[in-house]
C-alpha cells in the first residue's frame, strides 16, 4: 500500500459519492429505468438540478469534511455542534431536505448537537419512525479520520455519533456504522468488505444484517423499493456494488433502483470509490461535479479533492 494509492482511494470515497449523487438526482422519484434507458450525467429533476450538481446527500457530507480539513475530532462537541450549526444554517434555503432532517434542523432549540439530539428522539418517540436514509447518506468523509492501524473502534463510535445527530433509530446508526468500517477498509486495502464492521453492530441485530447483506448479495437494487429507509437503501446500495464490476457501472446500476436514486448512488458511489479510487472517475463526469458548501459557497471537484488532501493528512 503506497500513500499515493491511499490518497486516490480517500478521494474516491468522496468524488465516488458526489459523483453518484449528482448522477442519480435528476432521476429521483422516477420508477426503476430499464436497461435500454441510458444513465447519463444531465440537469433536470424534481428540483431543476443544474448538470453535475450535488444535493443534499454531499452538502451535508461536506461540513463533515471540512471539519476533518481543520483538524477536528469527530467525537467532540464542538465538532458536533458546529455540524448541527452548518446544517441548519443549509437547510433553512436548501431546495431538497429530507423530511427527518428537515423536521429535526427545524425543531431544535439551539444550533447544538444537543439539542440535535433531543429532537431527534422526540421526533422518534412522537411518530415511531427515524429510520430514513439521511445519515447513512453522509457517511463517505467519516472514515478519513480513522485511516491508521487499529481504529475501527473509534471509527465506529464517530459514525453513530455523527447519525445520532438527525437519526435517533438504532438501525441508522447501525447502516452508518457498517458502512464507514467498509469504507474505511476499501481506503486502506483497496477491496470491498462490508461485513467487517458487524462486531460493532449489537449483537441482537447481527444475524438480521447479515440476512439482510445476503438478500442483497442475492436480489437487484430495484427489488428494494423503499430506498428512503435506511435498510433498503443500503441493501440497494450494497446489490449495486454486488452486481457490477466497475465504479460506472456501479453508480448506473445504483440509479436505475428508481425512487431515491440520488441517495442510494450517493452511497454505493462512497463505498464503490473507496476501493476503485479517484483516478478511475471519468474527467467528464469530475468536471461537472459542483454544489453548496457553505453559506454563499459553491465547490467543484478540485475543492473536495484539496480538502481530502488536508483531511487525510491530520489522519490517525
């Protein structure tokens, strides 16, 4: 493993992800597309996405990577606080807003990842419901931090924080988990192994994820319609990365499932960049790549790479 290998594998996890991302949102909430329906990079969509523009998948994505370019810590507070300040300041004029996210960032009683939290749970214990896919989303920057020997454990715990934050269903923890330990290990060995973060799943629910990695292994992305649940979505993710061979046609795969096309591209794109690496993202694609980040910002490609760089970097 060379260091400049690992630099191109970090940069795939996050270009992989943007790329997915901005290649499924004009298909969003359309029916799966059948094979003779071409997947190509254009403008268009629900919310009238310019060509190669991110969405809320990768703009909630990049506060997470930039606090890794600064420096921070994961784990801590203020980083945490400062996550939940960007994001709400994000969604208060973003166009496209999960509905989970949206109803936490619009009830919190402070811009803290306390008050995050507390929302988060009572929105869980009033509907009975947080499991949707919005931080499993947001999970290709987490692992940068973690790329040195021995630490899937503090891995692990970063990324259910970092769910915890909008998600308060176990099982969105548990998504986020397994795959930043994925993405993690495709960094760092360039090969894909998505049932290496179970151990850090509870035991009462591994064998329920490793029946529900095993009927993804088995199925196609579109026989998993309810891609906005965390649970289809990243069993539709994982299909794709299954049932194809390159990066491409992983992310096209990823976005004939239909639906959420942009978020369940978004996440194979992390995983499926991870091991292929950036260097095997086409220029036509990587030079369209661009969307928010931050307040009055606009990043390209050539931003989230230079971020990589100084998040990898600072890596433990």
């Amino acid at each position: 493993m060379t260091a400049d290998a690992t630099l191109d594998r970090a940069l795939g996890a996050i270009l992989g992800s943007a790329t997915g991302d901005a290649l499924g949102a004009p298909y969003e909430f359309q029916p799966p597309l059948p094979s003779d329906n071409a997947v190509v990079m254009r403008a268009g969509g629900a919310f009238d996405w310019e060509l190669g523009e991110w969405t809320d998948d990768t703009s909630m994505a990049v506060p997470i990577l930039r606090a890794l370019a600064d420096g921070r810590e994961l784990t801590d507070e203020s980083t945490l606080d400062l996550l939940v300040a960007t994001w709400a300041g994000w969604a208060a004029g973003a166009k496209d807003v999960g509905n989970q996210i949206r109803a936490v960032l619009g009830s919190v009683e402070a811009p803290t990842a306390a008050s995050a939290r507390a929302a988060a749970r009572a929105i869980h214990d009033r509907t009975g419901r947080s499991g949707g896919n919005g931080s499993l989303m947001r999970t290709g920057p987490v692992a940068l931090a973690y790329l040195g020997d021995d630490r899937d454990d503090q891995l692990a715990t970063a990324a259910r924080a970092i769910s915890d934050l909008t998600h308060f269903d176990p099982e969105t923890g548990d998504a986020s988990v397994l795959w930043s330990l994925a993405i993690r290990h495709a960094i760092r060995a360039g090969e894909i192994d998505v049932h290496r973060g179970i151990r850090h799943v509870p035991f009462e629910r591994r064998e329920t994820w490793l029946a529900r990695l095993d009927e993804a292994e088995r199925l196609m992305p579109w026989d998993f319609p309810q891609n906005g649940w965390v649970v289809h979505a990243l069993q539709a993710a994982w299909s794709a990365i299954r049932h194809a061979e390159s990066l491409e046609r992983r992310l096209v795969l990823a976005v004939r499932c239909g639906n959420d096309t942009d978020t369940v591209a978004a996440i194979a794109g992390a995983l499926a960049g991870a091991a292929a690496g950036a260097s095997n993202i086409s220029d036509a694609w990587r030079r369209e790549l661009h969307g928010w980040a931050g307040p009055g910002e606009v990043a390209t490609a050539a931003h989230l790479e230079a971020w990589v760089e100084r998040a990898t970097a600072y890596a433990r």
